[in-house]
C-alpha cells in the first residue's frame, strides 16, 4: 500500500531530518564540552555552575522545540482524520 506524502508532510519530515541533525551537531558540542571541563578542571578556568546554567539554557530550548513538534504532529494527525471524514 504505497501512499503519497502531502507537501505539509514533506516539510514535516524534513524539519525532523533538520532536528535530527541539530540534535547531532548539539551531542557532538556536548562531548566537547566534557572534554574542555575535564581539561579545564586541571586549571579551573571554568567553574560547574558557568556549565549547567548553560546546559540550563539548552535544555529549555530543547524543551520548546519538542513542544513545537509535538504540536505539528498532533495538528497534522487532526487535519488527517478530518480529511479522511469528508
């Protein structure tokens, strides 16, 4: 059963295939990050706090931009079913 993806679908997935790859480029800053406090530990430039209030930071946009996605996904499967209605 093969079905065509609406045009609001398509950019639906690739703003996911763009999340994916931010969320890769963040992983990827996260473990450097770790690295930079380990070696900055050795000469204490760096304090924990000045680290987690700025995880703090992306933690709560990370938390923004799932809401935002939860909220496509559930307008998408609404306009569906109502599609499907009609």
């Amino acid at each position: 059963m093969e079905q065509q993806l609406t045009p609001l679908q398509q950019k639906v997935l690739g703003r996911y295939k763009d999340l994916a790859s931010c969320l890769k480029d963040l992983d990827h800053s996260i473990k450097e990050l770790n690295i930079q406090q380990k070696k900055d530990k050795e000469s204490d430039n760096v304090s924990p706090d000045e680290i987690l209030k700025e995880m703090r930071e992306i933690e709560v946009k990370i938390g923004l931009i799932g809401t935002l996605l939860k909220g496509s996904v559930y307008s998408l499967i609404l306009q569906k079913q109502q599609e499907e209605k009609q």
